[in-house]
C-alpha cells in the first residue's frame, strides 16, 4: 500500500546512506521535551498530551529527536563510535486543531546523524542530510513539487544580537500582532514570532500592512515621539543571517557551497527559524509550493548542537536531522497522481492437475508445491 511503499522508500535511500534504525517508547518523562523544545515553543505550550502516571509526569512524544538523544544516553550510546547514523518511523502526537495533512496522531519519518568532530569542516554533516532528504523526495517522485528553503540561525552570539534587533523593532509594533505574539514577546520569546503563521503577523514581519495596521501604527509612534514615523510603515523584520558572528557566517557560506556542488537547489529564507529551541545554525524546510494555495511543509529539519548536553548528556556533541510526516507525503503523491511503484515480487504457484488422478497423488502433487512455493518465496 501506499503508506508502506513510502515508509519502506524512506528507509532504503536511509540505509544507503548508511543509516540503522532506532526504535524508541511512545511514552517518554515529560521533561524529555519541555526543556530541549522550549517552554514558549507551541508544541510544549499547547501540543503535548500529559499524563500524571503515579506522581510520574509522562507524555505522548509530540517529536522523536528528544527521544533518540534520551535513548543514546540512557543506554551510553552516545560515547561508542561516534558519529552515529540513525532513522526512525513511527506515531507522533500532538493535541492541534484536526485539519487534511495535520492529525493528532500522524506518522513521521526522521533521521539524525549525531556526533563526529565538532569543528568548522563538519558542515559537511548539514549537507549530508539535506542531500538524504532531497535523495528521499527525488525517489519518491515528489522533488518538482517541492522547494527547498534554508537559513542559518548562528550561534548564540548570533542569536542574542538578532533578537535584541528584533524587541526594538516589534515594541512599537505590539498592538498590531496576534495574541499568540504578544505573549512570545512577553516571554522574551520574540524569535518565535518569525515562525507565526497568523496573516497579521507576517505583515508586521514582511513591512507589507493594510491600511488599518499603518494607522495603528503611526499613532503608536507618534506618542512615543519617534521620528518620521512615516519610515517605520514599510520596514521589514531585521534578518538573522545580517547579525551571524564570523565563524557562523563561514559555516553558512560553506553549507551553501556544498550544496551548489551537489546541485541541490534552494532559496534563502531569512525568517526561518523552525519552531523549536534546540536548533542552531542551519535551519531548512521541503515546502510544497505546487498549484499555489497555502503552502505546506513535508519535510524539515536543522542542526542542534548541544541538545544531547540539555538532557544530561556530554558537552559539545553536534547533531543534524529532518522528520518528514508520512501523511502529508502521501496527500503531495495523491495530489499528483504518482503511481506506486511494486516493492514486492509476488511468486504463485500454478497447480495443473490431470483428471482422473487417484487421491494419493493429488496430495502428493499438492505437498510438493506446498514446499516448492515456501522455497520460492
């Protein structure tokens, strides 16, 4: 069936790529992913399913990144001849809105390769997945339909220089943006502000407003006493990629070299953040973009150096991964009719019996094929 022709597609282009798969519970301690996801994440503040299990605070996994990095510590993977290469599959959960390609129980594929030198040529690893992932989609005849859109994130330095940007810039702006902002920004959350996708908020971030958001706005900086106002109306969100320290600005020039060797196509995205706090660096999403409409993400991912740190692990192990919903790949094979190719070779055995053959012989007859379709098969 389809959802198996694509489950087992993902995990051969994996195995070529010398990824092993990693089975880990659906049920984790809840803490497995608060901490790593963020608290002002949307998946920690409004997503996760929890449980009380006898004073024991536990979770359906909403995301399996957490887990596999759980896993590999718990058992002293982590410390065993890195880098490991690893692929999982199996259901997620999150408690959203039910909407076609977005379920509250739905399947995803991923992939992490965690460990290696953490030095500057080890963007090699960013491209090795992004390659995998573009790899994955060509073999499932969904790449034309597909575009793959990338940015860094930087280090930490990186990040606090963008996002001191970023409250100057949304403070005069904080009546105009949707709830669900406001509250990121009092959180001091600001940068989850650029992954919203209320129609507000992307024109506060685009510098694109109606013409009631302008006179909004013109009035919030005419009593702050800004001067000419008139300039702010059209001003767009600062860029992370402007603020990224000189070393991260060398690992981003990198990657994208890297990809234009293999070439892999792509479009710089200064607004993607994904909507995780474990992510640094390269940040890059598969997005359907066929027949226009809104567009959908079927596969992302990004770097998380650290993460393995976070849940008690060693300190400066790096770590670079994507997750693909196995819905939504099925809903893009479906919108484009693509056929699913037979991954099974179906052996028969064809019995040609003469008549009036005496009943010892017929069980012989059918005892032989018995065992020669086993063999076969």
């Amino acid at each position: 069936n389809e959802i198996r022709f694509i489950e087992n597609t993902l995990a051969a282009v994996s195995s070529r790529f010398n990824y092993g798969e990693i089975r880990t519970p659906i049920i984790e301690p809840v803490d497995v992913f608060e901490r790593p996801l963020g608290t002002a994440s949307d998946v920690v503040m409004k997503e996760m399913y929890k449980f009380d299990d006898f004073g024991h605070n536990i979770v359906l996994r909403p995301e399996n990144t957490a887990g596999v990095m759980r896993a590999l510590i718990e058992h002293g993977i982590h410390s065993n001849a890195l880098p490991h290469r690893l692929y999982y599959c199996g259901p997620m959960f999150r408690r959203e809105r039910p909407q076609k390609g977005r379920y509250r129980q739905f399947t995803q594929f991923g992939v992490e390769l965690v460990g290696g030198p953490n030095t500057a040529d080890d963007w090699c690893n960013d491209v090795e997945v992004i390659d995998l992932a573009h790899q994955s989609l060509q073999q499932l005849q969904l790449r034309p339909y597909v575009q793959l859109r990338l940015n860094s994130l930087g280090d930490i330095e990186s990040r606090s220089s963008h996002q001191d940007a970023l409250v100057k810039f949304f403070q005069p702006r904080l009546r105009l943006l949707s709830p669900d902002s406001r509250q990121r920004f009092e959180r001091n959350a600001v940068l989850r502000i650029l992954d919203s996708k209320e129609e507000i908020d992307r024109q506060v971030i685009e510098g694109n407003l109606s013409e009631n958001a302008r006179t909004h706005l013109l009035e919030e900086l005419r009593r702050s006493n800004s001067e000419n106002p008139e300039q702010f109306l059209t001003q767009s969100a600062p860029k992370l990629p402007d603020y990224l320290s000189p070393p991260s600005l060398q690992r981003w020039t990198m990657v994208k070299k890297g990809l234009d060797v293999l070439g892999i196509a792509y479009v710089e995205d200064p607004y993607l953040i994904r909507g995780l706090d474990y992510y640094c660096h390269t940040a890059f999403e598969f997005v359907d973009t066929s027949h226009g409409g809104q567009q959908s993400t079927v596969l992302a991912g990004g770097r998380y150096d650290g993460l393995l740190s976070q849940l008690g692990g060693p300190e400066g192990v790096p770590g670079v991964g994507w997750a693909a919903g196995i819905e939504r790949l099925q809903l893009l094979r479906q919108k484009h009719a693509l056929k699913t190719a037979s991954t099974n070779n179906l052996i028969a055995v064809i019995v040609v019996r003469h008549k009036g053959i005496d009943a010892e012989a017929d069980s012989k007859i059918t005892t032989f094929c018995l065992r020669l379709a086993s063999q076969l098969r």
